[in-house]
C-alpha cells in the first residue's frame, strides 16, 4: 500500500452486515487473516435477520441426505429455463450462473464445517418447477431455530429482530396456517405453543428464520474474532492507486480511516428505503411498500458509481405483493412490519382473485412474487393496475388468514372506517364501491366462477404448478388454489407491488468484483447483496433467490481476494 494515513489497517473490509458479510468474514479468519465488518445502524444482521431467512442453492447436501436427485446439469437447466430467458440482465451472465451453481453448493458446506446449524425444508418447491430442471421438494437452506441466550451478553440486543416472534420454524409456520381446516394445523399449533411455555421456564430465547441464520453467523463471527462494529456509516471509499485499498467511516464522531489489503467488500443493501432514486429507476413503487430495513438507502451503491462502477438491473425488485392496512405502511423508514401485511402468502388461497382498476383479471394470482408485482407494474402501463384490487367472498374471510388477523374473527373497525376494507352483499355492490364498472367485475367473477366448476384456470393456469397449489389450502378440495367467489358478503382491498429490497446494482463478475463499464474490474472492490445486479437477473426461481446469492457471493469474494490480495499490495 502507498504512504497515505491509515488510522488502522485490517486485511479484509466488509459494509454491512447482512447476508454474506459474516460468511466472508469467516472464511477470511479461517486463514487467519483480520476482518472488520462496518455496519451503519444500531442493529447487526440487515434485512436478512428480519426475513425469512431461506437460502435458493441447488445440489446442497441436505437434498443428497434426503435423497432428493439434483445436479449441476439439473439445476444449470433450470436457470436456462428461467433466468437465461432475462433481457438486458448482465448480473445472469452465464458465467455467473455457472459459478453461482459451483460455488453454492461449497459455501453451504463451508458453513456447516464452520459449525453453522443448517438444514432443508422438507417441501418448498421451486417458483417455476414444472420448467426443464426444476425441484418440487425444493432447494431451500435455512438454519436451525437459534437460542439468543448463546450469544454474548451484550450482542444480543445488537441483533436485528425476525418479522415472526412465535418460537415457531418457517415449515411450522406454513402449517400453522392451516390449523382452522387440519389437524396437522392443530397440532403444530400446540407443538409451537409448548415451545414457547418452555422456553419461558427454561430462560431459552428463540430466534426463527432470518434471524436464527444471522444469530448463528454472528455468533461464528464472533467466535472467530471477528471485529464488528455497529453504528459505523461508511462515508466513502478510498481509492489508493488505482485500487480500493479503504474506508473512510466515523468514530467517536470523528472522520476514521481504514485501510484494507486485502480488499473492500460491499454489502451495504440496495435502494429500496430512497425514493429519489426509486422514482429515477423504479417509477410507480414507493418506499412506503418496503420491507427492507432502514439502512438500504443506496449510498454505498452511488459511491460505487462514482468510482466508474457499471449498473444494470436497476428497474428490478425482490417483489412482495401487498395489501397495506392503515397505519401498517413504511411512514417511518424503518420497514413494513410484514406480519401484519397481507397478500404474498394469501392471495392464492381459493375463493380470491385480484382485478386492475377496469375490473378485470389479468394474472396467475399464485407463482412467483417477484414476477406478480412485475406484472402488476407491465398492466399498468397499459391498463390502471396500481394499486390493483384483492376480491375475495365469505368463504375466504371465514377459512383464512388475512393480514395478520385470525380466520373467521371480526376485523378492525378502523379498516372499513377509513374506507381501506370495501365490503358489500353482492359484487356489483363491492364493485360501486371500489369505483370499478359492475358488469365488467361481474363478468370477471362469473368467468372465474365458471373455470373453478370446470377443474381449470382457463386464463391463467392457476394451480398448473406445484407451487401455486403450496401456497393454496392443501385441505380444499378439489383444488388446493382454486375455489368459487359467489358468497356474500364480499370483500375488496387495495393491493400494491410492495418489495423487500431492491435487486439492482453494480455489475460483478464470477468472482464477485465490481466491473466498469468497459468489462475491466475495480481493483480490490467486491460487492455482494441487493446492491448488486442480481445474478437471479429478472426472475425469482426460489425462495432464497436473494439471500442465497448474497451469502454465496460473499464466501466467492472472500476466496479471491484472500488468494489473489498480492495484486493489490
């Protein structure tokens, strides 16, 4: 490194704490080299630990343990089949895909090698599973449910709480689900509450999902001595001789610089919670629809740019279709509460359809959320679809979750009050009241009504796939997605295409490092995560299909830039 000041030097930099961050960190201190992870907020883990916490890696152990036939050769078909169709997308160039596939399978290993508590969900299909290559049962990777009491004292109110406060896994979850019309639904719900009434006599402290992924990665970061300070906004890169070889962040209220030997990794989030640059490269979205967390404001994604950073993929999201109950919006910049969000989990339940604002139908309501709020924001360039309008009749209302409230209980008074839940005895009547053209919904209904009798979404081959019918009501029947919208009374409420990050970013190669527009790397500067353009390109092929490469880019970029850190000297 040159002869500029460096307050302190550690061989490896990472912004952010989210997912990845710590993976990279631990493979570093498994070469014994030094790691400082710099996080902006108070809280470590990022969007991650608030989210569902599941990892998209094809050809993992758990599904050889298992049984489950996958393989390079299955899985790269698929994402020909799916991600390979993505216009205009460079972060799926094939040479990406193919190291994702490579390296996915490594990192998970890595992780359980490191002591890392993983494991499969037994049954999550891929988005797209009836495409060349897909997995019914699933590529899914999540962590064991995770005691917080494990990790230090003082770390524990440092890690970002999960959107699910039950002592319940994802799969529990998903079955809870069920439990007004099964009895598997009943009995996990006991299971799940004899946990908690035991986790209050015994001191335990469950985290679930995302935030048992990122409390074990925490608690290996730590274990590993990896350095980790919260409260620690990166101001700006320091670019020392062709090279990123720093930061600048504060300390103590002071300009702190740090040098980095080895590199700079930046896993800093995405833009969902800045709606400047929203309205730039996202136009009809609001950062008032966001789950992501406070922090991914696109700064570090603007100071990339300015050191000649290519972008792509800007106009994408992680898509979450939701409707938003008064006063449950991101007015304070901090996320959407989801538990309390309607929409990616419900709306392909029978008896609901969603229509745009001509009253009619114009999409598979189950199937990938990324792709339903893709078409939400395609209708409406055409036809006025934002927000769009969840139909739904009585047999909904009384066998269903529906934001956040139980099956069958009355809802708040407030959502009727101010209009937000539309609610009449016949749909021509719900129609007057959503301002829609009552012949026109009518119409639409009767059609639907009409291909639920017959065993067939003539429109939109709704249930065609095996994921459609996962997120439906297994126990209905004949049709775990499908069924009538004819008994009253009727009920109507907005639906928007919400997000929980944004999937656009800096272009990077196979090994992680951030490109210029010309194709040649920015030496020493990696980058990871929704700041990134996704190598998932335009599409959603799993769940996990952010959290998956964010972890496995982050371990990739680890690998180069500790083997190849002489370049940068």
């Amino acid at each position: 490194m040159s002869e500029q000041h460096y307050d302190e030097t550690f061989d490896f930099v990472v912004v952010g704490s989210g997912g990845g961050s710590m993976c990279a960190a631990l493979l570093m201190r498994t070469l014994n080299k030094s790691v400082v992870i710099l996080e902006k907020t108070d809280l470590v883990g990022g969007t991650t630990a608030y989210s569902g916490g599941v990892m998209w890696i094809p050809n993992n152990r758990f599904m050889a343990e298992a049984g489950l036939d996958d393989s390079y050769e299955k899985a790269t078909a698929y994402m020909d089949a799916t991600v390979g169709q993505s216009e205009d997308a460079p972060g799926a160039a094939p040479v990406r895909r193919a190291a994702y596939l490579q390296e996915g399978p490594k990192m998970v290993d890595f992780l359980v090698d490191q002591g890392i508590k993983l494991r499969r969900i037994g049954y999550y299909p891929d988005y797209y599973d009836e495409r060349p290559g897909g997995s019914e049962p699933g590529r899914t990777v999540v962590a064991e449910l995770f005691n917080l009491n494990e990790l230090p004292k003082d770390w524990v109110p440092k890690l970002r709480p999960n959107f699910l406060p039950l002592p319940a896994s994802l799969d529990e979850l998903f079955s809870l689900a069920t439990f007004k019309n099964s009895w598997a639904g009943k009995r996990t719900l006991a299971k799940v509450g004899f946990r908690g009434i035991m986790a209050k006599l015994t001191g335990k402290h469950w985290a679930t999902a995302g935030a048992a992924l990122q409390g074990r990665m925490l608690q290996a970061a730590l274990k590993a001595k990896t350095e980790i300070r919260v409260d620690s906004a990166v101001k700006s890169l320091i670019l020392d001789e062709g090279a990123v070889k720093g930061v600048v962040t504060v300390k103590e209220g002071k300009e702190w610089r740090i040098g980095a030997r080895l590199g700079v990794l930046v896993n800093a989030g995405g833009f969902a919670q800045n709606q400047e640059m929203r309205d730039k490269y996202i136009p009809h979205t609001s950062a008032e629809w966001t789950g992501a967390r406070e922090g991914d404001t696109g700064e570090m994604l603007r100071e990339m740019m300015l050191l000649g950073a290519d972008i792509a993929q800007m106009d994408e999201t992680m898509g979450s279709q939701m409707a938003i109950p008064p006063g449950r919006g991101n007015t304070t910049g901090k996320g959407i509460e989801i538990g309390g969000v309607g929409g990616q989990m419900e709306l392909a339940k029978p008896h609901a359809i969603l229509v745009d604002q001509s009253g009619v139908r114009y999409m598979n309501e189950g199937g990938s959320y990324s792709e339903f709020c893709m078409n939400m924001r395609k209708r409406h360039a055409t036809v006025p679809a934002i927000p769009s309008w969840w139909i739904m009749d009585a047999q909904y209302m009384k066998n269903y979750m529906f934001c956040g409230t139980m099956p069958g209980s009355k809802k708040p008074q407030e959502w009727y009050d101010t209009g937000w839940l539309k609610r009449a005895e016949t749909i021509e009547g719900l129609a007057a009241a959503c301002n829609l053209e009552p012949v026109t919904l009518k119409a639409t209904v009767n059609k639907f009504n009409a291909d639920v009798q017959a065993g067939k979404d003539t429109q939109f081959h709704r249930g065609d796939r095996a994921y459609d019918r996962w997120l439906g009501d297994q126990f209905h029947q004949p049709s775990a997605t499908l069924g009538t919208i004819e008994q009253g009374p009727f009920y109507a409420v907005p639906m928007v295409p919400g997000d929980v990050g944004t999937c656009g970013g800096v272009v990077c190669d196979e090994y992680s490092r951030v490109l210029r527009e010309d194709g040649r790397p920015i030496a020493g500067l990696y980058a990871t995560g929704t700041g990134t353009a996704s190598v998932m390109g335009r599409y959603a092929v799993g769940p996990g299909a952010s959290i998956g490469p964010s972890f496995t880019w982050g371990y990739v970029a680890a690998k180069h830039a500790a083997n190849a850190g002489n370049i940068i000297e």
